[in-house]
C-alpha cells in the first residue's frame, strides 16, 4: 500500500519525521513512510515515569514502549531519537489534571497533551530538523479542498480521535500529516505484520496513558492531598442525605459510589463544589442541560453558528446553536461536564472547539420561563 504524505516535492529529497509512541499505529506510519523513499526520522517523547506505570504495555511514551519504538525504527533502517520531555509534560498536563479534579472538573488530558508537548513542541523539534511535515498515528483525516486544509473525522468510526484534536491550530494542520485516517485497524495491524513488526499484535494504548490501571483517584490523591477531605452529600434542595470520601471520586453524570439507598429514582452527580467539599445529587432528569459556556475557543475551519458538538469523546455530535461563548442544545443534553471538551463538527469536519466552563440546567430555564 503506498500512501501519499503530500510532501510537494520528490519523496528522495524530502524528509518526514515521525511521532512514534512505541504503539503498532505510529509504527505503521513509520513504515508507510519509509516506504515512499523519504528521509525518515522517528521521533519518540519520554513523558511520564511512574513506576509500575512505565513498565505496562498499553501504555504510550515511558519504559517498554519507548523499547519498541526503537525496535521498530532498527527493523525499518530509520533513524530514532528520544526527547525526554518528562517536567514539560508533567507541568502542563498531569499538573492540570489534578488541578482540574481538585476543581471538581472533568478534564481531557489527551486534548491537553495534542494542544502541548504532542503537537506544539515536537512540530518545533520536526521544523529544526529540516522536516517537510511531522507524521502521526492519529486516525483523523487531513483533507485538501480547493487550496483550504481541512481536518475530517477518521473513516473508521470506532478509532476516529478528531475529538482530542479539536485544539490544532492552522499552521499546525498545514505540516502535520495522518496516514492512517482512511484506514480500518484491522489494516494497519495487517500492514504491521506484512512489515514484521513486533508491535503488530500489541494491545491499543488506554486514553489516560500515566494513569496507573485506570485509577486515576490515586494518582490525583496523591498530588492533591486535599481532594480526599470528606464532605457531605446534598440533594439539590440542600438537604444532607449522606457523606463521601472525597471529590476526586466523583465526576458529573456518575452513579456509581454514592451509596444512598431508599430512594425511588436512582441519584446522579449534578455539581461538585470542591470548596464546601460538597457533592449535589438528583435524579437523571437533573443533568440536563439546555446551554454551556466555553472558554479558550480554537477554530480551525471558518466560523459557523449552526453545529453538531460533542462533549465527550465518545458521544455523537447533536445539533447546537453558537452565540458568541454559548452553545445552546436543540434538545437537553446529558452528561455536559466542566472542564471537558465541547468540539463542533460539520458534517465530518471538524470545525474546532473549546472547554465547557459552565452549564446552565434544563430545569433553570423552564423556572425562569414560568417565572417571566
């Protein structure tokens, strides 16, 4: 399979350099690149290093991953260099986790780490090195239409990530390319075994990739000690209905570990207030949510008012409407979380996006209805 890296001049007198995670897909885009005669350069950051952590697999960017990563670039003949990036990515993306959950929001660590050190930094990196563009393993699309660069949902639903790089800025979109965007996994781990890669049977990476076994409450636990003060658990009358163990074991929208029984409806977590220590509960009907407020707005297409956004990575898109930092849903939405990624779509494109600051419930507006 040849694919083209749109690189404007002969593949042998260009350079690609490659973001290469240890993982099967960025190694596929290695060799996808080695393939076209290019000067290819694999590129590997060394992020994190929590113990137990670095060692896993499925894991991105720390211990066996980097091994491999290396491994791959030897089997394919193309150079691999390692920037240890560790103090970088832990200010800017592990210290904003916690502190997004010592807020009592839910924060996307993958969009922080796009917009940051993945993107910002190793572009950089790639133009010092005299790079044509910088190749990742993202299953997005970049497409070309009529002189205007667009970026499109990945064609394979289940791995689409456009959601987590909403942030992309225009310039970035202009030297960064995405290989595998018109690909099902199932190719690119034929590819990888076609080109005797190790890596071809390897487990995907998880979404939260320095978070030990998913328990990321131990992880916030630890670098926020505050975050496990108890505190109580209100209705949304205020009314004390029971006690928890801390905030950070909880996000909006969950049900689980609230513990309250003799209730007719199951309870939901509506809002968290970090400072009383204070979770308000209710039932599912609560959670709905007629706008939002977001901050920090990226567009990387033009600006429209009319979108589908999704505000979390695994929903679908719904119709929306953008006024100025609002966005006001068709219908209720449920499970708007602060602190998470609100990004606009059209269609398959995406259009750019931002971070939900604040939500304003269903059941408000129709009290303030009744009250005019």
């Amino acid at each position: 399979m040849h694919i083209h890296f749109g690189l404007g001049r002969a593949p042998r007198e260009a350079r690609i350099v490659v973001a290469m995670s240890g993982g099967v897909d960025s190694s596929v885009v290695a060799a996808l690149a080695a393939r076209t005669g290019a000067d290819v350069i694999g590129v590997t950051l060394q992020l994190y290093d929590h113990g137990e952590a670095a060692k896993r697999t499925g894991a991105c960017c720390a211990g066996q991953d980097i091994y491999d990563a290396r491994t791959v670039a030897d089997r394919l003949g193309i150079a691999h260099y390692v920037l240890d990036y560790e103090s970088r990515f832990r200010e800017s993306v592990i210290n904003r986790f916690a502190d997004e959950y010592a807020r009592g929001r839910t924060p996307v660590p993958c969009s922080s780490c796009n917009q940051g050190v993945k993107f910002t930094d190793l572009i950089a990196f790639a133009r010092e090195l005299g790079a044509d563009c910088l190749a990742t393993g993202h299953y997005v699309r970049r497409v070309v239409e009529d002189g205007r660069v667009e970026l499109h949902k990945g064609a394979d639903p289940a791995r689409d990530q456009s959601y987590f790089l909403y942030g992309t800025t225009p310039d970035q979109l202009d030297f960064v390319r995405f290989p595998l965007g018109g690909l099902p996994k199932s190719e690119v781990r034929r590819i990888a075994a076609e080109e005797g890669l190790g890596v071809a049977a390897k487990p995907d990476s998880q979404d939260i990739c320095f978070v030990p076994d998913g328990d990321y409450a131990a992880l916030v636990q630890r670098l926020r000690p505050e975050t496990i003060a108890p505190g109580e658990i209100v209705d949304l009358h205020g009314r004390v209905l029971g006690a928890h163990r801390g905030v950070v074991n909880f996000t909006v929208g969950q049900r689980r570990g609230i513990e309250i029984g003799g209730r007719k409806e199951p309870l939901y977590v509506v809002r968290i207030e970090p400072e009383a220590r204070r979770l308000v509960v209710g039932p599912r009907r609560a959670l709905a949510v007629d706008a939002m407020r977001f901050e920090q707005l990226n567009w990387i297409g033009e600006h429209q008012t009319q979108v589908g956004v999704k505000v979390r990575s695994l929903a679908p898109p719904v119709p929306a409407r953008i006024e100025r930092e609002w966005v006001h849903f068709e219908r209720p939405e449920y499970g708007v979380a602060p602190g998470q990624a609100a990004v606009f779509y059209d269609g398959s494109r995406l259009l750019g996006g931002g971070w939900i600051a604040e939500t304003v419930p269903a059941e408000q507006t129709l009290a303030s209805a009744a009250a005019a």
